[in-house]
C-alpha cells in the first residue's frame, strides 16, 4: 500500500487517469497540459508530481523541483478522508471555500468556470479513491 503523494502512489494515479476516458479524453480535447502538485499544506514544497500533455499524465512521481502550473495542498487528515470517500463538485467548492484545499498555484476559480476541466478535476478526486492509500 503506498504512502500518499509518493512515487508509487501518484503512477498508480497516472495509470487510473491515463484509463479513465473521461479525464484523459475530455482533457485531450482541449489540449490540457499542466504539471500538477499535491502536498501537505504549510509544506515548503510539494511532494507529489503530475505533468500531463494533451489530457494525458506522461510523468508522475515524487517532487523533484519541477515548476507547477497546479499545486494543490491540504491537511493529511483531509487528503486521507477525500482519498476514501471522494467528493463531488459540491464538496469541492465546500473543501476550497473553508480553505480546507488551497491552491498554491492555480486559479479555481477560472477552472470551475470551465465545465471541459472542471469536470476532468474533480473527476480526478475519484481517481484518488481507487488507490489503497497509507
């Protein structure tokens, strides 16, 4: 079972997004690149990586100073409860308006806007959910 936002972790997640047509294709067909963090928030850097070209995540693993376009943070406790029970659009405006999820870099606001990612993000929460996290 691999530790949150470690190496194995996030390739786990790059498989379930790379075979979820919903967040690959949908991404793909607006030309969806971005490297994309997680960590731990109050963290001085990120731990996990993410880089997607054209909808799909070409490269995860573990932080390695890469410039984040997307750098998502929360507490643990609230990474651990979202990776078992995954939330929707609704709990991800709740989780972002009590600042439970902070963006680092990245405008929510702009992306929430846009249903072609909004839907792909949040859809990627459930991704999350498929992982036997510790």
């Amino acid at each position: 079972m691999p530790e949150l936002f470690s190496a194995d972790w996030m390739n786990e997640l790059k498989d379930h997004w790379n075979d979820d047509p919903e967040v690959k294709n949908k991404l793909a067909e607006i030309g969806f690149n971005s490297i994309i963090t997680c960590g731990i928030k109050g963290d001085d850097k990120p731990l996990g990586v993410f880089v997607v070209e054209d909808g799909e995540c070409i490269r995860a693993g573990a932080y390695n100073g890469e410039e984040p376009d997307w750098d998502m943070r929360a507490d643990r406790k609230n990474w651990m409860k979202w990776v078992k029970k995954p939330f929707g659009m609704m709990g991800m405006g709740m989780a972002y308006g009590s600042r439970k999820l902070v963006f680092v870099k990245g405008d929510y606001g702009t992306m929430m806007k846009n249903p072609s990612m909004a839907g792909p993000f949040v859809k990627s929460f459930s991704l999350m959910g498929k992982i036997s996290t510790q």
